[in-house]
C-alpha cells in the first residue's frame, strides 16, 4: 500500500465521519418534529373526542315530555328538569284588580264627532 491509497482511505473516513454527523443533526432534528407532531395529534385526538361527546348530545337527546311524546307522568325523575305545580311568584298580600286610591284613566266623551258615516242597508 502506499502513500495514495493510505491518504484515499484517510479522506475517505473523514467525509464518512462528516456525513455521518450531519445525518445525526438531521436525526435530531426530526426527533424533535416528530415528538411535537405526536403531542399535536395527541391533543387534537382530545379535542376530537371532547366535541364527539358533546355532539352525541345534540344528536341523541334525551327523551321527556318536552321533546317527545312521552307524557309527564311518564318522565323520569333523572331527567333534570324540575316540575312545578304552581306560579314561583309569592303573594303580595294586596286584592287583585284596581287598588284603593288609584285613579282610574278612561277615554273622555266629546259632544262632537270627528266624522260620522251614514251606513244604509242594501235592498237586493
């Protein structure tokens, strides 16, 4: 062997050697591309399944009175919503109608019509 092929070998081990750091930068490189596109996956997989779950409500709404025809008798009690009887207003303690004291308003009665059509019935 001599001088040339000693020095080919030589310049050869040390372009191998420079590739085989530049493919390992790259190598890092993409590690790290490919760890931040698993984590967005990850997330929109989340994100995916969070708005499945809330369309499934929309989609399937449960069953009551109010969006079927189940009668109210029929209704669960599960179903959340509340039944009332009677008015949640409370009693004031006043009679109903006009209250004492208070003067009533009514249209005032004019001695002269504004206008005044004559309406005669049709003899057929």
């Amino acid at each position: 062997m001599g001088e040339e092929s000693i020095a080919d070998i030589k310049y050869l081990i040390s372009s191998l050697l420079e590739k085989v750091q530049h493919l390992e930068s790259k190598l890092q490189i993409l590690e790290k591309e490919s760890g931040l596109l698993r984590y967005k996956l990850h997330q929109s997989e989340l994100d995916n399944m969070r708005l499945r779950e809330r369309l499934s409500h929309y989609e399937n709404p449960k069953k009551d009175s109010h969006n079927s025809h189940i009668p109210p008798s029929q209704q669960p009690l599960s179903s959340g919503k509340i039944q009332r009887t009677k008015s949640l207003r409370e009693q004031s303690g006043n009679p109903s109608g006009g209250q004492v004291g208070h003067a009533g308003v009514s249209l005032e009665f004019t001695r002269e019509a504004d206008k005044v059509d004559q309406l005669l019935p049709c003899m057929r």
